[in-house]
C-alpha cells in the first residue's frame, strides 16, 4: 500500500507538533521522547528532597518605623544573610495583596494565548523585552524549561519621557486587547521599584553607610520586569525550570505562587526556599556585590519544575541607571574586589558574551582586563 507524501506545510507540522506539545502542554507529552537539548548534565539534574534554607524573615514595616529596637533588628537579620548567600524574605512589605493577586491570575491571558499571539511580543536577540521561549535565543543545550516575558522599566516620574514603559510597551506589541493588562503590570513595577528603594535602604544602614546612599544611585534605576512561566513536565527529573545562575542585576525581588520550585546552592549543596504567603523573597545580584566591594554575597539558585502543576512567578530585578558607575561608596573601598564598570557593560557582557551562572562577575572582570578597560 502507497501513502502519500507529506507536503511542505505537513512536513513542517510534524517536526513541530511533537516540540510545541512537549513545551507548552508538558502533560501531554510522552515521558520517552524528550528533545535532548532540555536534558541537563547528570551532576546539574534536579536533586530530591532538598532540605529547607534557613532564611531570615525581615518585618519591613518594622524598619521603616524608625523604632531604634525593630530596625537594629532587621539590620542584623539582613547582614547575617547577605553576608552568606544573600537570600532573605521581607513581610508586612506594604504591597497591595489584591494587586498582587492580579498579577499572578493575569498571567494565564498571555501564557494561555494562541502561540502567534505571544509572538507579537518577541524578544529579539540581544535585548531583554519581549517574549521568549526556550526556543527563541543563542543557546541551544542545557534549555529551560520556562517561558518569559520580560519589560524594561524607569520611575515613570524619573523617565525624561514621564512615558509608562511597561504599559506603553504592551500596548504597543500586544493591541488595545491587552489593555488592563498593561495598566496592572505598570503599576506592579512602580510598586516594586519603590520597594526595592525601601529595601536598598536598610541594606545601606546594616553596611554602616548612609541611609539614602544606595537609595539615591537607584533612584532613576533602568530595571527589568519578568514574568516566569514554568509549564508541567513530566520528567521534571531531567530538566531545569532555570538553570544555576547568579544574578547580574543589583536586587531581585521575587514573588512565588503556592508552587515551590525556588533552589539556592549553600553549604555545598542545594536547599529550597518554599512559598510563603504574603512573603517576597529578595537576593542580591552581582551589581550589588560589587557595590558592597564583595562584602555582600550573590549566590547561586535555580528553579526546578514537577509533574503536576504549572509554577509561576513575577520576578523585578532593580539595575542602575545604564551609564552609571558601579563602585563602592568610601567607606567600604578599602582594597577593590572588582573593578569599576557601568551596568551597560555589565548588560552587555551577559547578553551578547557570557550565560550567566556562579562566576559571571569574576568573568567579566577578567573580560574588561582583556579589553584593556582598566
């Protein structure tokens, strides 16, 4: 019996399908036939039943009462941490929980959207707006296991343009149907930006310099706002949802749903920090440590992903205005760590030269000799 050729347009569908099921509707997928390209190295897979890490838990509002005992408090709680891998939690943070609320359930209108729909808002190679998947990029091992969209975001009252970057961008790419859409996550990277001046300033206090130093060389920040999307899988024991990493930025503040998946490497091994509800997890980036002259630690972490349920996550990571110069304040110079260098160079080398993982900064650093930058 003779089967006819499959046409251009079929052919095309059946190198497809397989891949687009597999990475969008991980149930659906069949548990023998995972593209090799998302399987990590066996000593980088998922380990099981990691132990808990001991995170302090920092009462904001208790540092920003200005109560001498609540902000020795938090200080000493926030340099322990900082000083070790840099990962802490921060409640009574004053975020609107129904705002919050939205942003997490409005995820499922773009992520849930038709492919070519989330494709208007491509991300292009070498800049870090727009959508992406792990097909869309210049690597092609070790993949995640995720989809992302991603904003650049400035103080609308700091932005020359007074121009609302996240909002105007969304409208943009995705139509006046994304228009609430917009309006929450401008609002969601305002909120997040100021807070991560609240929080730059009780990190500034608990390294005995001036309160609003890091405050003020954050002030008109050039951030990024990512929206983490983390499809079921079922070999979850194959894959990263991200793979190990520090993060470049200066501060991230995450926000996790009630699915754990959030993994930092301490002590020589990996320990999860589970949901908290009401709790944002925050952590140093590299910018940040070398702005510490290396006193305050960016460690390494990754996401996992499981079986069951689809994990998602709001993640804003506060960078310095693009042109600024990264160095400590006088009073922690004493021998340099790192050399200075602007977040543009920085952004620059992760994108077009480097992935970033555990020894990004000590790369680069060994880049800008080899420039003769310095």
């Amino acid at each position: 019996m003779h089967h006819k050729a499959p046409s251009k347009i079929q052919q095309k569908q059946i190198q497809k399908e397989p891949f687009e099921d597999l990475r969008f509707n991980g149930s659906k997928s069949s548990t023998r036939h995972m593209p090799q390209e998302f399987v990590w190295p066996d000593h980088e897979k998922p380990s099981k039943n990691v132990p808990i890490l001991q995170v302090p838990v920092i009462d904001l509002a208790g540092f920003l009462s200005n109560d001498p005992l609540l902000v020795s408090e938090a200080e000493r709680l926030v340099s322990e941490a900082a000083k070790k891998h840099g990962f802490f939690l921060v409640t009574n943070h004053g975020v609107d929980e129904r705002l919050l609320s939205t942003a997490h359930k409005l995820m499922d209108t773009f992520f849930k959207s038709p492919n070519y729909e989330k494709l208007k808002a491509q991300r292009k190679v070498g800049e870090t707006t727009g959508y992406a998947s792990s097909f869309v990029g210049r690597f092609k091992e070790n993949l995640p296991w995720k989809e992302t969209l991603s904003f650049s975001f400035s103080p609308t009252e700091k932005s020359e343009n007074y121009s609302q970057t996240v909002k105007n961008y969304i409208s943009k790419t995705m139509g006046d149907g994304y228009k609430d859409f917009g309006s929450v996550y401008q609002e969601y990277a305002e909120t997040m930006s100021n807070l991560s001046l609240k929080i730059m300033e009780l990190l500034g206090m608990s390294l005995g310099i001036k309160r609003e130093h890091f405050r003020e060389f954050f002030e008109d920040n050039e951030s990024i706002f990512r929206l983490n999307y983390y499809p079921k899988c079922k070999q979850p024991d194959l894959v990263l949802g991200t793979g190990p990493h520090c993060d470049p930025t200066s501060l991230t503040i995450l926000q996790q749903d009630q699915v754990s998946g959030l993994q930092v490497f301490v002590d020589n091994q990996w320990q999860s920090i589970p949901p908290i509800p009401q709790a944002l997890v925050v952590n140093i980036g590299d910018t940040l440590m070398a702005l510490t002259n290396g006193i305050y630690k960016s460690c390494l972490h990754r996401a996992v992903v499981n079986s069951e349920t689809t994990r998602k996550t709001l993640a804003f990571f506060l960078c310095p205005k693009v042109d600024k110069v990264v160095k400590p304040p006088s009073e922690l110079e004493g021998e340099r760590a790192y050399p200075d260098f602007t977040w543009s160079m920085f952004l620059e080398f992760t994108m077009k030269h480097y992935r970033a993982d555990m020894n990004t900064l000590e790369e680069f650093t060994n880049w800008l000799k080899n420039k003769g930058s310095f």
